[in-house]
C-alpha cells in the first residue's frame, strides 16, 4: 500500500487501530451480523480511542488531524466488514454538515458527543416515494414561530434505529420554484415530539448495520435545529456528496481487495484433477485480471483522495470512482465466489458475505446510473 497522501503518523495510527479492531471487532463481527445490530459501546470504545471524527477540532473533540486518518478508518472498518458502513457514515458524511454549516452553539452542543460515540448520528434523505429525484420529496416542515413542525416519513436509513441525531431533508417551501429552493436540512433528536422509528428493514447484506423506517407526525423541532439557511439544503447536500460518494468508492475498493486476496488463498489451498486450482490457466487469467482492475483503481482513487484532502472540486471524478470501484467490486465478487465453487455459497466463508454486501454500493449515496447522468451533464450534454 502506498497512499501518497499518508505518512508515517498515518500508518502508525493504522497498527494501532488494526490492533484495536482486532480486539474489539473482529470476534465480535459474525455475532453481530446475527444480532442485526452494532452494540453502542463498540461506538463509545471507537471514540474513546479518537477513532470516530478525528479531522474534528480539538475543541469540539476531534483530533484535528487531516482526513487522510479518516480515509484509514474507513478503509480498516471495511476490512473487518461491510456492515460498519454506518460508522464512516456518521463521522465523515453526517458530521461535516454540522461543521460547515452550523451555529458554533451547535457544534458545541452536539459535536464532542458525537466524537465520544455517545451520540450517534444519521442523515435522512429518502423517502418512500422518492430516493434518486432528491427535489422531489414531500416531507414538509412548517415554521409556527418557535418550532418547526415536521410532516413526512424516511426509509432505507442508516443507523436509523440507534441514532440520536438524524439530519432530515424537508420542504420548508413546497410551493417553491425550481422545487429544489424549498428544501432545508433540519436536525431531528431522539425524543422530539412527533419522531418515531417504524421497521427495522431486513436487508440482502449489511447485516449488522442497522437500516431504518423514521416517522414524523406534527414532529415539533426547535427552530435552533435549523442546519444553515432555510432553503439551502438541496444545496448543502450537493457540496458534501462528492465526501460521501468518495467514502463509498474507498469502501468499494478495499472489499475488492480483500475478495483478492482471500481468493487467491483459496484457490492455492484447494486441489482439483490432481493439482491445485490455481495451477488452472482459467484461474490464473481471472486473478491477472482482478489484480490489473484493482492496481488501475487504486491509482484513480488514491489521486482523487489527494486532490478531495487539497480542497479541491472533484465532483466528476468523485462520481467516476463511484461507479467504475463499486461495479469492478461486484464484478469481482461474482468471479471470487465462482473461484471458491461451491464453497463459495456457503457462509462460513468470507466471499459469500462480501458477495451480499457489496451489491448495495452501486445503489446508495447516488445510484450509478446518477453517477452517469452527473458525469454527461459536467460534460456539458
Ligand atoms: C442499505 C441502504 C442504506 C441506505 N442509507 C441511506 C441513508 O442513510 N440515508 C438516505 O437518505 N438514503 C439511504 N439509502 C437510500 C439510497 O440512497 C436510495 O435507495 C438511492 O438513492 C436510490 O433511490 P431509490 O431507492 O428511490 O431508487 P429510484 O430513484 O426509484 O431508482 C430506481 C432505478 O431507477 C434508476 N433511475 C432513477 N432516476 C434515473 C435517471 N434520471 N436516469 C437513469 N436511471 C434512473 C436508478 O438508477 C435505479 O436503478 C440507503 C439505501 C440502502 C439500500
């Protein structure tokens, strides 16, 4: 590995981290996929040790480091198992709205909780009738005054039914024209009247990471729960997408990696025809192939995290990454479990878990075909 935007206090954080994950993750990780859940002091433990948020100041209970240490926690939570999405979520797609956009009255009330892990955090997007057309959606938030009253239900979220803070799009101007200059970002909590969780969803994979139905009925919220200004967040959510699609296309490829890697150890150690598998030209050429796919992306993400660290506007590229790391992660899995025979199929091993989890990456933060539709509008089509 050779990321050249990490240094030697980068991967001295990276020993400590993997040591700490050996201890507290990985024994733990089938029970959790079984569990369905992720207990809360697996997040109170991360942030105690600095691993959740650490870009955040320290003022605010971060680290203040640069986000080259978030890339590495994403990468080693992805190593343990897909099902951890939840926490790259919270410190590197949720928390950022808060930052840049809030009051320095919020951020002190909910940021140095949110880096403890005490409180946990999502973002609540999609709605039922509505996932890719983001304009379109039809939760409403009137202002009475003092509060705003929130009308409207979520589904498909993450962390849905842990979290305590869950930043919710509504339409503050239904009326509004273009539709998109009515939504504003809003932060729900745990207990504001009118809020409730419906089904926990029972996913194809990802199973330890909790996805959630939110319900909102006359939900009061203060009108201090206002992130930024009203009508920007359509706005607000375009800016910090290029992160969350990025944190998505790191996740993407280092599951590509270890299907690799636990391939290639499979098929040395299983004989058929007298010789083992991997002696097969067939097997040879699919792992050549594998290799070569993953060398190319890991060069196109590694460079597009340099330029994303520098600040720079990298929405095309970050939407390129998004799609070609997440399909060359599927079209991996299905050539790593065929590799495995039957074996594959089974769930004592590994691939038959990364198989199921990583068909949703193409899907979520932006389905790829959006990726597409991003990437021939900034061409100018
Ligand atoms: C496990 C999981 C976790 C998720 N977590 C969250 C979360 O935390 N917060 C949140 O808000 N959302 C979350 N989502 C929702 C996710 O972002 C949406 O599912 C996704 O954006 C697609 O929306 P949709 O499901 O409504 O599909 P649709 O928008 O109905 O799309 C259906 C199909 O039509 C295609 N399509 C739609 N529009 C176009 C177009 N213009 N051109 C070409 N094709 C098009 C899509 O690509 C797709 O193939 C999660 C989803 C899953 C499965």
């Amino acid at each position: 590995m050779n990321h050249p935007y990490l240094m030697e206090d980068h991967e001295i954080f990276r020993k400590s981290l993997r040591k700490f994950l050996d201890k507290e993750a990985y024994p733990f990780y089938e029970q959790w996929e079984e569990n369905r859940l992720i207990p809360r002091s697996f997040w109170t433990k991360m942030g105690e040790q600095g691993f959740l948020c650490p870009d955040l100041e320290e003022k605010y209970g971060g680290s203040g480091v640069d986000w080259g240490f978030s890339v590495v926690i994403n990468e080693e939570l992805e190593r343990v198992g897909s099902g951890l999405v939840g926490l790259g979520l919270h410190s590197d797609i949720v928390i950022p709205y808060i930052t840049a956009f809030g009051t320095e009255e919020q951020k002190q009330r909910w940021l140095p909780r949110c880096a403890s892990g005490e409180l946990i955090t999502a973002i609540a997007m999609t709605e039922p009738g509505t996932g890719s057309d983001l304009a379109n959606i039809k939760t409403t938030a009137k202002f009475d005054g003092n509060h705003y009253i929130v009308n409207g239900q979520k589904t498909f979220i993450t962390n849905g039914i842990q979290s305590d803070l869950i930043l919710v799009a509504c339409k503050t101007d239904p009326n509004a024209k273009p539709k998109h200059k009515g939504i504003s970002l809003l932060m729900v909590e745990r207990g504001n009247p009118g809020f409730s969780r419906g089904r926990k969803l029972n996913k194809v994979g990802l199973h330890c990471q909790d996805t959630a139905e939110l319900i909102f009925e006359d939900c009061k919220v203060p009108k201090d729960n206002l992130i930024g200004e009203e009508g920007k967040g359509f706005l607000y959510m375009m800016n910090k997408l290029q992160q969350e699609r990025l944190v998505v296309a790191i996740q993407a490829q280092i599951a590509a990696e270890v299907m690799l890697k636990l391939t290639i150890d499979y098929v040395k150690s299983r004989e058929a025809f007298g010789k083992s598998i991997s002696q097969f030209q067939n097997t040879q050429f699919k792992i050549a192939e594998m290799a070569a796919d993953i060398e190319m992306g890991r060069a196109f993400l590694d460079q597009l995290i340099g330029e994303h660290i520098e600040g720079k506007n990298v929405v095309t590229k970050v939407s390129m990454a998004k799609w070609k790391l997440t399909e060359n992660a599927k079209k991996i899995a299905s050539e790593c479990m065929q590799l495995h025979g039957g074996y594959g199929y089974m769930e004592e091993y590994e691939i038959a878990r990364r198989f199921r989890d990583i068909q949703v990456s193409s899907i979520y933060a932006g389905t790829n075909e959006i990726m597409k539709t991003i990437i021939a509008k900034n061409l100018g089509l």
